[in-house]
C-alpha cells in the first residue's frame, strides 16, 4: 500500500514555477505522440486507459485511493449517458464495465458500518467518504442501481459531518484535489442530492434542507479569494469549478439563486485566461493551463449548459486537451501523479459527447389535485427534450409510473433532433373522481437514444392530494413482500408488493393511509394506496420491451410517503425498503417488420410506402405500427390478415429516414427502415482547373472539377470521358485531347433523378512562338532626325493575341493573329540599342535586339596649308586635317573665295589635299573653303583666310 503523503501547498510563487515547468515538460514530451483526434475518439481513449488505470492500482495494492478511484468512477458511469462503449476492451484485458464492476465492489467492500470510509482504515475520513459517495453518485444516476443503499448510507454519515454554516470540512488538505473547502462540499452534495432520489418524502426533505445550507455556504463564499488548504476561498480556477458542481447538485433554489450563482461562475470561468492567451485554464488568472484545472472547468461548464458551439474558449481548450494526449489515452506522463490529469480531463472532456439528451420541465415538477372532488382532474406539466449531442438523434418518448386508475400521457411519443436542437411536449396527468387525501403519483418521462443504446435522459413529476407527507412523527418500517425470488421479466407480469408497519404494531391501511411508491432502476414503475384495505400495497408491472433496457442486477425499491393524520404526533412518516432484484429480457421474439422496396431516389415530395408488420409471440397481437419521418409518427393500422401496412409519407429535400416500428402487445417492438433522397435541384459542377478562356501550350488538360449533388451523378466530358460519383459529391479528373486554336469542352452531368447540368469549357492552345520583324537593320547609321526621334515599323504574325513590349517600357496590345505596330525611338548620338518583347497569351516569347548608330554633328577641319592669316604666293598644296567622331568623313572638297571648287584626295597620312595656284588670285586677302560631309549625311563648310603676294 503506498504512502499516503501527498505534496503540502507550497508558497505561491513556488506553486506557479512548478506548473509552469510541469507543463512545458509535458508539453514536449507529449507534442510528438499526441494526434489530432475527435472529441469522441479522444474521450473513449481516455476513458478505455482511465478504468484500467483506476482497476490496476486496485488490484496492485488492495484498496481505493481518494480522487484515483472515486472520481474516475463519476466520470466513466458519467460517460456511459454521452454514448460512450463501456464494454470497449481496455489495456489490462478486461472491459471499462468490467473494470467500473471491480472497482465499485472494492469500494462498497471497504465502507464502515456508519457509512464513511477511512484511508487505510486511519486517515482523512471527510475526503475519501466524498470521493466514494461522489463515484457512487454517479453509478446510480447513470449505471444501475444496486449500490443505492450504500449510497443512502453515505449521505446518512455525511449529514452528521456537515457543519452548521453548510459546508464539509477538508481533511486531506493537499494541493490540488483536496485544497480547500469548496470541493470537498460540491462532492458530498452531489452524493446528498443523488441519495435524495431513493429515499422517503421525509428524509428527502431533510436531504434537501442539508442541500440549501450547503449551497447558501457556496454562494456566500463566490467571491472569497481567501488562500490556504483548509479555507472556504473560491480562489483557484478548480474550486470555482467545484462551486459550480455543488449548485448543479443543490437545484435551481426556491427563488432561482443558485441557478444564477452558477450562471454568474460560468461567466467568471469563462472569462478566466490562460497566461499568454493560452487556450485551456491554468490554476489562476495569467497560468500556464494544465490539464486538471482545464479538465475540471469543461466538466463544470457543461452541467452549466455551457457548450463549446457557444463559446470559442470551449472549443480551444478541447482542442488543447486533445493535443496533448498521450496515445494511450493519458495525460501527464512526466508528472509526478499522473492519475490527476488524467482522472479531470477524462471527466471534462466526456461530457461532450456524440449523444446525449436532457429532459426538463419548466413551472415546476409538482402539481396539487383535490381530494373528494366528484370529477376526473387533469394536469399538464411543459416538458423540453434536448439533444446536448454532436450528432443528429432519434428518441424514443416513454412515461413510466403513476397511480393505478391514473393516466400519464405526452403529446409525442417520437422525437428526431440535430444537435443543440430542442422540443417541446405536453405531458398530462389525470386522475379519477373521488381522490383520496394524502396520494402521491411520480411519473418519469424518459427519452431514450434510438441510436445509441443506454443514453437517455428523464425527469420526474409529482402530482398529489393534500395534505402533503410529514416530515414530523413516528417511524415507520417498509418491508417488499414481493417479488420473494428477486426476478423480474420483461414482458410478463410482475407483482410488486409491499407493507407498512411501525414499532408500535400500527399497520398502514388504506385507502387514505399513505402510497407506496415502487421503482426499478431508479425509474418509477407504479404506485398503490392500497384501495382495497388489506394492509398490502402491490402493482402488476408489466414491462415493455420497446420501453424498458434496465436490464440484469437492480434495484427494486418501495418507498412509502407517509400520511398526516390528527393529532400531528400521530403522523407516520415514509420510510424506504430496497431489494436486490434481476431483471431478465423478454422471453418473446420481436415482431417482424419489413418495409417494401423503396427508391434510393427521388424528385417527389410525397411518397407512397408500405409493409408488413406481424408478430411472432404466441398469443401476440399488433398493439401500434407508425411510420417515423423526420421525428414524426404517422400511425397505421395493419391488414389482419397479412399485416399489410401503407401511407404516403412527405419528403423533405436531401435524406429522408423512414422507419417502419411495430410494438406487439407484449411490449416487444422492432423496426426496419431505409433512406430515401430527395433530390430536387441538378447537379452543381464547379471547375478547379482550367478556368474558362484559359491558353496553354499543351495539346492536352486535365479538366478537374467538384461536383455536388443528393444522389449519385455520372459525369461525362466531350462524350467521351465518363466517372461515376456517389451520392453527395466528389472530386472528378478527365483529360481531354487538344489542338491548336479554340477548344470548346462540354460537361455534361446527369444525377439519379435525371437532372442535368452542362458546362461549355473554352480553352485556347498556341505552342508556337510569335514572329516578329521590323524595318530596322541591326547597326543602321541614321543622321540627324527631328526631335532626335526615330518612327519605325514592327510587324507580328501570331495565333494567339501577343503583347510587344519595348526596353523603352512601352506595351502595344495586338489581337489574335498580329499585326503592326508604330513606334518611336529616342535617339542620342552613339550607339542606340532596344529590344522588342513580343509574348503571346500562351506565355510563348519573341525577341528582336535593334542597334541604331545616330550621327547628328558634321565633320570638322584643321587646315594645315596655308596656315590662316599667313600669305602665299605660287603654287601651293593645300591640306586640311578633317575628322568625325561617329560616322568617319566621307568627302572632303576646297574652293577659294567661294568658288573653284576642287575635290580633295585622302593622304596616307590621314589628310586631305588639293592644289592651288595663287597666281590665279590677284595679291591679297582671300579665304579657302573646306567642304566636308559624313557618312550619316551630315555636311559643313568652314573658311580659312590667307593672303597672297605673287608681284614683286
């Protein structure tokens, strides 16, 4: 047996390190194991590692822990109701029922004879009695209840433990599951208030008063952030939680407070952040989350009515619980207790199931009639049935219970809801004229999942004559006279007797004595108030199979009201009396049931159906046929002959589940159905690849396209490509063969029904570059332009409409099949190169690179004979040095005073030369001209003045 020592509240700031660090190890240590999961698919992992877990410590040590094994019970029986496999095959060989089974049957086996339990028979009396009771609790609300007495006894002990001021006292004072006051309070109520169901109107009332005080202690403490293990705070993120838990148990209050005190800690919950924004809930304001303190606050927010669809926080800190999951469903590997976060996560994060319905009555679950009055009475109490599941879910509707001679009816035998969806019943109760006084009649409305077996929800109302039972006078004692072997059976009758005496030797005689109330399971089956007179208070149950899963080990209870009489101290007070039953299945086979063929699909909007509904119990009879559409019953009646059954039934476009459902007079019932799709609108066909108008180079595409639709759809492309879809939809490939130019693909979808719907595809395929020309030469000299601009012309041959872009950054546009473009060119002198840039739709390219040589400045001369302003006489040579920086000098000519022109020859030496007689020229000044021009065409004449002196 380990130790009991657990870790001692450490100082704040040392608690924050340690979490800080705790979860950052288990972070890294988890981040490449965890795998995305669904919350269902998270949760039975959870729940699958969490019974083994719990069953092993067991077994290895030979006791029950505290937290380990209570709360791990609450959250597993709890999970049971949110559609989750408890006989799912866990890690140690065994079930989680099998498992749930070892682990309460060690923890019945070690209460005390008071009704507590002790730690290793010494130790924390307060803590691990709420741990037990709590798991307890939860057995019998959700499981089965053969351990009520235990339970009972429970909260009998924890009531002499309560303090006055409401709460229980911590006395395992250790950091986090038993830190505080609050928690261990919030467990003994949820034993207390489960408890209050199995017993007598007096002690229940006593249970109840025990609740208020405990509950105006949470209330009064909301907003204490008091600090330490044995204080009342409601500082920690899990004790708030806690609070929340208790009120749920408590009820709403006699004025509605504690529905909204827990209303007003779901806020404060939810506005409580992780530090950094963190998804999930760390142990304050501003922590690292962990996994308990996140655990803890989902499950409380849940019974808040709280839901992650709501609240994006919600879904966050799933979605963080879920990553952090080890792959064998645990959390916490690297700590050093990790039963804690595992046990508070599995608890939070299973209350969010696929399936899970509530049933509640609003104004009230009690409701007087009159004794003595001369007529049939009625009343009705409003009752919401409510799909807390994931998933869309059918219910069956039931009431079980009541009076014999009264009658319990609902306006609905048959729901069908989406999730989060709600509706509305009436359920009415009425009685014969002539009531006694002091008549008790419970009836519960039960829904249970058509789609996942054991999940139902149920309330319970009470309608009675005054006076109401006493809580004041003399005991009494309830002894169950029947059924002496302890077996029950569906289908049969079963009588349930009961008698009523005190210590006095008082006997209780009917009819105004008192009514003995009888329930299996913890669902009430009946009630007598012993019209007869004969001192036995008995029923003939008769269950049906249709209505009635409890099956196996029970619970069978009689619970006596108790009757005001005159004087007051002759009052007789209930009392309770429990006996182990075993309730076995119908020994009758089910009806048969067959629903003739129907369609897959449709375009209609109405439907004929039919079958044939026949029982096959001896001595049976067809007690109800109903077709079941969209949750609602449209009752037949068969052909006694052969059982034949028909109607016609609406349809709503998309999925239409008919069930046919036969109940024979036995109560056995079974059905058969089957999907018909309405399917009233084509085919939607949306195109990932090409787009319309789409070019491409290629001789061949792949057309990629989703298509959607209610019934299967054959896709077929250019005729000659064809795919099957299924129903709803899918993603469909075809390639199709191209040639150049425009392509038109058709896509033609046709669904089931016969719709159609067609797509005309345009694409366009060009694998060929443009051809491009201009009428500039590469390297073309060119002369002076105006405005140093040059036009020229570019010419383009293409298929596809092309786009000419020039280095100067303009773009020209030019339509399929080319053309012609004008540009200009900016010329400065010296070398001018550019590129054309022709691209075509299809992405095809053509490149020009142009050069342009400009050449705007003429020639110039240096004349070296006669050297100006010099003077001359006879022949003589004249000579210029000419030069062009761009071109190169093409001609060089002289002519004196204007005139007598004379072409100049090239000299090897790079000049121009040419002779002149100055005997022609009378003595004086003259000028020589130098005419010059260049290869760009540029030309110039520059005078030169000299002088002559040819006489003597």
């Amino acid at each position: 047996m380990p130790s009991h020592v657990a870790f001692l509240h450490p100082p704040r700031s040392t608690l924050a390190l340690s979490t800080f660090v705790l979860v950052s190890l288990t972070g890294l240590l988890l981040s490449n194991t965890a795998r995305a999961a669904t919350n269902a698919e998270s949760a039975q992992r959870a729940i699958n590692f969490l019974s083994a877990d719990a069953e092993n410590w067991s077994a290895r040590f030979g006791c029950t822990s505290c937290h380990r094994h209570g709360a791990a019970m609450f959250g597993l029986t709890n999970a049971r109701t949110k559609g989750y496999d408890l006989d799912a095959l866990t890690y140690n060989g065994r079930t989680n029922r099998q498992n749930l089974d070892a682990i309460m049957a060690r923890v019945v086996s070690e209460q005390r004879a008071d009704g507590s339990w002790y730690h290793e028979d010494i130790h924390y009396p307060n803590a691990k009695s709420s741990y037990s009771a709590f798991g307890l609790a939860g057995y019998d609300a959700h499981l089965g209840t053969r351990y009520s007495d235990v339970l009972v006894l429970a909260a009998d002990w924890s009531l002499t433990r309560q303090d006055a001021n409401g709460r229980w006292r911590e006395d395992f004072p250790f950091y986090p599951v038993g830190y505080g006051n609050v928690g261990i309070t919030a467990r003994m109520m949820t034993a207390v208030a489960q408890a209050q169901q199995r017993v007598d109107p007096a002690k229940a009332a006593r249970y109840q008063a025990a609740l208020d005080r405990a509950a105006t202690y949470v209330r009064a403490h909301m907003n204490d952030l008091t600090d330490g293990p044995d204080e009342d705070g409601q500082r920690y993120t899990h004790q708030v939680a806690w609070a929340m838990v208790g009120l749920k148990a408590a009820g709403p209050g006699a004025g509605g407070e504690n529905t909204q005190a827990l209303a007003s800690l779901a806020t404060r919950l939810l506005s409580t952040r992780a530090g950094g924004g963190a998804p999930g809930w760390g142990s304050l304001e501003g922590d690292a989350p962990d996994e308990f303190a996140t655990g803890i606050s989902l499950y409380a927010l849940c019974l808040a009515g709280e839901t992650p669809g709501e609240h994006a926080r919600m879904a966050d800190a799933l979605e963080w619980l879920k990553a952090r999951q080890a792959p064998d469903g645990s959390w916490g590997a690297s700590t050093r207790y990790p039963d804690i976060p595992t046990t508070f996560a599995s608890l939070g994060l299973a209350c969010f199931g696929d399936y899970s319905v509530g049933v509640t009555v609003s104004g009230g679950t009690r409701q007087p009639f009159e004794h003595d009055l001369p007529r049939v009475q009625s009343v009705t109490y409003p009752v919401t049935v409510r799909n807390h599941g994931y998933r869309t879910d059918s219910y069956r509707l039931s009431t079980q219970g009541g009076l014999t001679g009264w009658t319990a009816t609902l306006n609905r035998t048959t729901l069908e809801l989406g999730p989060g969806a709600e509706a509305n019943l009436l359920l009415t109760i009425t009685a014969p004229e002539g009531l006694e006084p002091s008549l008790t009649s419970d009836v519960m409305v039960v829904a249970a999942s058509v789609e996942a077996a054991g999940v139902r929800g149920s309330v319970r109302v009470t309608t009675y004559t005054n006076p109401p039972p006493p809580t004041e006078g003399v005991p009494t004692t309830t002894t169950i006279l029947s059924p002496a072997n302890g077996e029950l059976t569906v289908a049969l009758s079963n009588t349930l007797s009961a008698r009523v005496e005190d210590a006095r030797g008082w006997e209780a005689r009917g009819p105004g004595m008192g009514v003995v109330t009888f329930s299996v399971a913890g669902v009430t089956v009946g009630a007598d108030n012993d019209a007869d007179g004969d001192g036995v208070y008995s029923i003939v149950w008769r269950p049906r199979a249709s209505t009635w899963s409890e099956l196996g080990a029970q619970d069978l209870r009689a619970v006596y009201s108790g009757v005001t009489l005159a004087p007051a101290r002759e009052n007789r007070l209930g009392s309770t009396a429990s006996f182990a039953v075993t309730v076995h299945p119908s020994p009758f086979p089910a009806p048969s049931v067959t629903l003739c063929g129907l369609p897959d699909f449709t375009d209609a909007l109405t439907l004929e159906v039919c079958g044939f509904v026949t029982p096959l119990a001896p001595g049976a009879e067809i007690d109800s046929a109903t077709f079941v559409i969209q949750g609602v019953s449209h009752p037949v009646a068969p052909d006694p002959s052969g059982g034949f059954v028909d109607t016609v039934l609406p349809l709503v476009d998309g999925p239409n589940v008919i069930r046919l459902v036969a109940t024979d007079s036995f109560g056995g019932i079974a059905s058969e159905e089957a999907t018909v799709m309405v399917d009233n609108t084509a085919p939607s066909v949306t195109f990932l690849s090409p787009t319309n108008g789409q070019a491409m180079t290629t001789y061949s595409v792949d057309v990629r396209m989703v298509v959607r639709d209610w019934s299967p759809v054959r896709v077929e492309t250019n005729w000659v490509q064809v795919t099957d879809v299924p129903a709803g939809g899918g993603d469909v490939t075809h390639r199709v063969d191209l040639w150049p130019g425009e392509n038109l693909i058709l896509v033609r979808a046709t669904d089931s029904v016969g719709h159609v719907t067609e797509h005309m595809l345009m694409v366009w395929v060009d694998a060929e570059t443009p051809w491009v020309s201009t009428g500039l030469p590469d390297g073309w000299l060119v002369g002076p332009q105006p405005g140093d601009t040059l036009p020229y012309d570019i010419g383009v041959y293409s298929a596809s409409s092309t786009t000419v872009t020039l280095s100067t950054g303009r773009t020209y546009a030019l339509p399929r099949g080319g053309g012609g473009v004008q540009a200009t060119l900016d010329l400065v002198p010296g070398d001018n190169t550019f590129t054309i840039d022709v691209t075509s739709e299809t992405g095809m390219r053509t490149t020009l690179s142009r050069t342009v040589r400009y050449d705007n400045s003429a020639p110039e001369a240096e004349l070296l004979l006669p050297v100006p302003g010099q003077t001359y006489s006879g022949v003589i040579q004249l000579t210029a040095r000419v030069t062009d920086t761009l071109s190169g000098v093409r001609g060089v000519a002289f002519t004196r005073d204007g005139s007598g022109i004379r072409a100049a020859a090239l000299q090897p030496d790079g000049t121009w030369t040419a002779e002149l007689d100055t005997r022609e020229l009378v003595d004086g000044e003259h000028t020589v001209e130098v005419w010059m021009d260049d290869h760009a065409g540029n030309f110039v004449i520059q005078t030169f003045p000299f002088f002559t002196r040819n006489t003597p």
